[in-house]
C-alpha cells in the first residue's frame, strides 16, 4: 500500500438507538466518499454494520460470535458501489456491540505489515451493554485490541452521539471508560456530540497530514532560545478547483485525461512571424501609459529578505488584543518533541503569562528569503491532560494600514425627540442577546461540530449530477437547514421578545424623491415657472412619475443615472435571461456614449460605464462578454476615441485576467499588455 494512499473502514452503529439520526449517519459518510471521489481516487474504504438482525463477518465463520455485525461492503477503491453502499444502508433491530476487532482484521487481512494511511471510524450511541468476552476482562480485550492497532499503526476516531435527554446510567459509563481507554493507549480519539447537526460535523471527511510551518528558536532574548514546532491548527477548506473539460479524445480512449493544456507564444512586434524564446522576454510594468522593463536580476536585488526567525517582542494584557482583529490561519506553537528542556521552558512561559493574564507579541519570519513579515501574538494554551503539553496559539496581527474602522454617529449628537426611548433600548438590547450562539448554559452550532453547508451541499449535488446530468438542484436537506436557517424553538422561545420590538418602534414609509435632468425640468417649467415654483410638489411629482416610471419597471439604461439602472437591471434577475440582457444594454449604452461623443464630454460617463460593466462581468462569471466587448470597441473606435482608451489604461481597466475570473482565458500579462499590443499591431 502506497504512504500516501489511505484506508479506511466505517463502523457504523445501525441499533434501535441510531434510527432517529440514520439519515444523518449517511449524509456524513456519504460526503466523505464525495470528497475521495474528487481528492483521492485511489483511497480504499469498507463498511462494516453492527446492530444487524443478521450477522456475516469472517470472524464469526471461523471462530463462531460476533453476532449481528455485518461487513457491508469490503476494503475496495473509492467507487460508485461505495456511494451505493452508504445509502442502503438497513436500520438495524438488535443492539451491537460497538467495541470489536473485525474493522482492525479487515485491515490486517487486507494488507498486512505494509506501510500506510489506515484508519477506524466508529460512530455510535453506545448505551447498550457489551457481551463478555470469551476470555479475561473487558478492559483485557480493549488492551488486546489496542496492541493489535498499534502495532500495525491504525489510528480509530470514536464519535459518540447521545441526546441531551438521554439517562446517563452505569452501562454508558462502562461503555465510555472502555471508549476512553482506546484514546489513553494513545490509538483513537473519542468525541461526544449531542445533536445531529453536531454529528454532521464530527467525523472530518478529510485527514490532512499536519506539516510544519517553521521549525527552530523561539527567541526570547539573544542569550534565551526555545526549540520549537509550528503546526496550523486551522485552515480553510476551499471549493475544489474546477478545471476545463475537453470531449476530443476519443470515447474507445479510456485513459484519456480530458485535460486542456493552454500554450501561450509570444512573438515579436517587429517580426510577427518570429517566436521570441524565454531567454528573450522581459517582463514590463505600467507606468501611467509607459511600460518599465524590470529584470528577474533587478528584482532579486531589491527584494527584502528578511531572516528566517520567530522573536519575543514584548507581552501586553490580554485586553489589549482584540479578538476581531486576528487574520489568517491559526497555529499552534509546540516545543520539539522529544526535547525535555524546551517543554519546561514553554510550559512554565504559558503558564505565567496565563496566571498574570497576559499575551506576547512575536515577530515571525516561517522561511529563508521570504519576502514578508508576520506580527503576531501569542496566546497561552494550558493543558488539562497528562499526556499533553502546554503549547501556545499564534494568530496574525494586522498592521496600522490595514485596519478599516467603520465610525458611527452616536445618538447622543442627534436632538431629543430623534433619540430612542429606554423602551427602544432595552428592546433592541434584548434582540441583540437574542442573536447570541452561545447563550449560558450551551452553544448552539459549536464551530469544531458545525461543517461548511455549502461545501456540504456542492458535494451532494455535484455526485447527483454525475448519475443525472440532467438534475436540477434538489431541495435543501434537513440536517443542512437546521445550520442555515433559525431554529424554530429558539424562534418560539423569543417571540415575545420580537413582538416587543415591533411594538417598540413605529415604521413609517419614507418615500425617495426622484430628481428630474434639467431639459425635463426646463420643459416641465416653460407653460408656468411662477406656478411650479410656488406650488407643492404633488403635480410635479405625478408628471415625473410618468416621465420616469421607478427602476424595477424600466428594461432600459438612461442617461440620468446608467450605473444605477444597469445594477437595477443586474438585482431583478426576474428570469434567467435577465443578467445577460442587462449586460447586453450596458454595451449598447457604452457604445453610443462613445460614438456620440464631442471632444470628450461624454469620457467621463463612459469610463464610469465601463468600470461597472467589467466589476458586474467579474462578479457573474462572464469575462468573456467584456473581454469581446472592449477588444470590438477598440478595433472599431480607437482612431475616432483614442484619448478614452488612453484614459481606460491609466485607470487599470484592461481586459479581464483569469486571476479574477476562473473563465477567463486572458492571463494576467496579457491584460496589462493589451493596449499596448493593439497600438503595436496597429503600427
């Protein structure tokens, strides 16, 4: 078996105390399997059943026990049959025993003492009594399995589901202790989750290797140096990366990648025959409407390089450091393993700085020749168990720049009567605690038991588009709503607390006047100024009300204000032809603003046009459209509008690179050197 290839075995729990969260059990396996599809195709995985009427494992043919445990489906690559396999999956009559060696067997049977990925996935409510084992204790087996698990290094997770009014009684606690026992012997991690969006999120579908970030001094003085690790302890989990698929490879070809391989040919502007060669290309940057030549040599001798090195700034109170400031990724600081002398160091800094409530502010450089430099701070993490060490957190620190400070008015510069009541204040209090996911007493969605709904339903359409290509998205599930939308009994705990609210403040409708262009105000005007001037507002407003009918009735651009009606347009997506329409309307609108231009009146308008229309064709994944659009538009006008383009290179607004949009096929060179490759082809 391959290292980097993995083996895993599901042990799943399908006993009369499961039934209310069977569903859920499936969906989380279900997307572990998506996940294998998409990330690795070469994993292997098995199931294996317990709380079955029936019993078929070989354990039980040749040594006769191991009653109502069933293998469902043996150790096999990843496959549809996988998928298939999870989603029959029975709902079991009997209690079974949820501590046995059969997953470990399997392994062991399938691939014996060679090195690789295996591990146990165990998910189960354990609260019915385990069979005494033929020989010795309890405790005796769990050991018996354990060496057995260890020596063939398969690590288990053991995610345990107990509802909060469950009983907690005696044959639980023995079920935990053994459970626990596992974890001690240092081969299985042991969750207990107590809702089922909570065991949505507890298996991890994916087992990242951890990889050190920076290994070495921790330098807290020049003459104080502590050896340390630097893991993530969190990182994002992204989108899979969706690549360009291509139909010409033959279909009797069953090797065939269907990959789309882009070469790119720079040639020259003096010989368009002649191909120049990657020695003869340098790369240029913009200037204002110049492009500065810079070397990869010039580059390398101005580029700071700062040396590789974690150093101690200072401490601070931990008040001091605000929580909604840190960026990035967390890490976690370890002392190397293995050294005696570094854990003590960190463990008695952590403990201090944890007594004294403080933090320390460290300058970081991960690597040699990196080009930036992290600040960051320190926090202590205590350790409450003996066989793990004290350890510290790293979150990054932005710096001054990067802060943006939204200011607010305060009310209490508005006059009295604008000011709200305490009656206001106390409701809008009460609503703001009302938002809160961590109330005292428990925690509504735990971030470590809480998967990415998104990515959860991508994986779950993305297999039934596969099977059904043409499936239209199916209906949220249940287990993905209760992330998504509010909880009903939190809902209904709370509604005297809305309806207090709504009673608080009286909603009064503020209708927006619209401004008339000064030749319709002119026109409006001629039969009567003294009467349009004296009067109120309500005639006037009822002609402007035909003159200008309201935004979200207008299938147009005008002149009045075209980005705000080309956002409008964007915003009512009243079918799905709408966006392309809007974009198609703002082309229109851009073009004639250029035809119709006089020494430049209208640059400033279609600028504006054009900036619009490039962020919206970014935004809905239609690079294509601007990108034809502006190379037509400079084909057909530059010599009549050259000053315009001039103006669009020196604001940036260029073609559309595939760094901002995946569907792009424009890199982002070639979108710096667009205007002048077009001036170049001219000449």
């Amino acid at each position: 078996m391959a290292r980097n290839k993995e083996a895993l075995v599901l042990l799943l729990d399908v006993g009369p105390s499961m039934h209310g969260v069977l569903q859920e059990v499936k969906n989380i396996c279900s997307t572990l399997v998506h996940k294998k599809l998409v990330y690795n195709r070469s994993d292997e995985v098995g199931i294996v059943l317990f709380g079955t009427k029936e019993t078929c494992n070989e354990l039980a043919k040749e040594l006769g026990g191991y009653k109502h445990v069933t293998v469902a489906h043996d150790i096999k690559v990843v496959d549809e049959g996988t998928s298939q396999a999870l989603q029959n999956l029975p709902a079991g009559s009997v209690p079974g025993d949820c501590i046995h060696d059969i997953a470990a067997d399997m392994v062991i049977r399938k691939f014996g003492n060679t090195k690789g990925k295996r591990r146990l996935c165990l998910i189960t409510s354990a609260q019915h009594p385990l069979r005494d084992p033929p020989e010795g204790t309890k405790e005796d087996q769990v050991d018996t399995i354990a060496d057995q698990m260890k020596r063939h290094d398969i690590k288990m997770e053991c995610i345990v589901f107990r509802e909060p009014g469950v009983h907690h009684n005696a044959v639980m606690e023995e079920n935990d202790r053994l459970l626990y026992q596992f974890r001690n012997r240092s081969v299985a991690k042991v969750v207990q989750v107590d809702s089922p969006t909570s065991l949505l999120g507890a298996l991890k579908t994916r087992n990242v290797l951890p990889v050190t970030v920076f290994r070495g001094d921790l330098e807290v003085s020049s003459n104080f140096k502590i050896k340390v690790w630097v893991y993530k302890k969190t990182a994002e989990e992204k989108f899979p990366t969706l690549k360009k698929y291509s139909d010409k490879a033959p279909p009797s070809d069953k090797f065939a990648s269907h990959e789309v391989k882009v070469d790119y040919e720079y040639k020259s502007v003096v010989e368009p025959d002649k191909v120049v060669p990657p020695d003869q290309r340098i790369k240029g940057y913009l200037y204002g409407p110049q492009v500065v030549p810079i070397s990869s040599a010039e580059w390398e001798a101005v580029k700071f390089k700062p040396e590789k090195g974690v150093k101690l700034l200072g401490f601070t109170d931990t008040s001091s450091i605000l929580r909604h400031l840190f960026m990035k990724d967390v890490c976690l600081f370890i002392p190397e393993p293995g050294n005696t002398k570094a854990t003590l160091a960190v463990s008695a800094i952590a403990r201090a700085m944890h007594q004294m409530n403080k933090v320390a502010i460290v300058r970081c450089v991960w690597r040699q020749g990196q080009g930036n430099v992290s600040i960051g701070v320190l926090t202590p993490n205590i350790s409450s168990a003996n066989n793990v060490q004290d350890s510290f957190y790293f979150n990054v620190l932005p710096f001054a720049e990067d802060i943006r400070e939204f200011q607010f008015r305060s009310f209490s510069s508005l006059p009295s009567s604008s000011q709200p009541t305490e009656e206001q204040q106390e409701a809008a209090d009460n609503l703001v605690k009302m938002l809160d996911l961590a109330p005292p007493g428990r925690e509504v969605l735990k971030p470590e038991f809480t998967p990415n709904p998104m990515l959860e339903r991508f994986y779950s359409y993305l297999d039934l588009k596969a099977k059904q290509p043409d499936a239209n998205v199916p209906a949220l599930e249940r287990c993905l709503r209760r992330i998504t939308e509010p909880d009903p009994d939190v809902i209904n705990q709370q509604l005297p607390l809305t309806q207090n609210l709504g009673k608080a403040f009286e909603l009064k409708e503020n209708p927006k006047k619209k401004k008339a262009r000064t030749q319709d105000r002119l026109a409006y005007t001629a039969g009567d100024q003294a009467k349009s001037v004296a009067e109120p507002s309500a005639e006037k407003d009822g002609v402007l009300g035909v003159l200008y009918p309201p935004i979200e009735n207008i299938g147009q651009i005008r002149d009045l204000n075209p980005v705000q009606d080309f956002e409008a347009m964007l915003a009512k997506r009243s079918s799905s032809t709408w966006v392309q329409k809007a974009i198609e309307e703002m082309q229109k609108y851009t073009t004639a603003l250029l035809e119709n231009s006089r020494e430049g009146d209208n640059y400033e308008k279609a600028l504006e046009c054009f900036a619009a229309l490039r962020k919206a064709c970014i935004i809905e994944q239609e690079p294509e459209e601007f990108n034809q659009f502006l190379t037509k538009a400079y084909e057909r006008l530059k010599g009549d509008v050259a000053n315009f383009f001039q103006l669009l290179s020196s604001k940036n607004i260029s073609l559309i690179s595939k760094e901002e949009a995946p569907d792009s096929d424009v890199t982002e060179e070639m979108a710096r050197s667009f205007y002048l490759k077009q001036e170049a082809a001219c000449q």
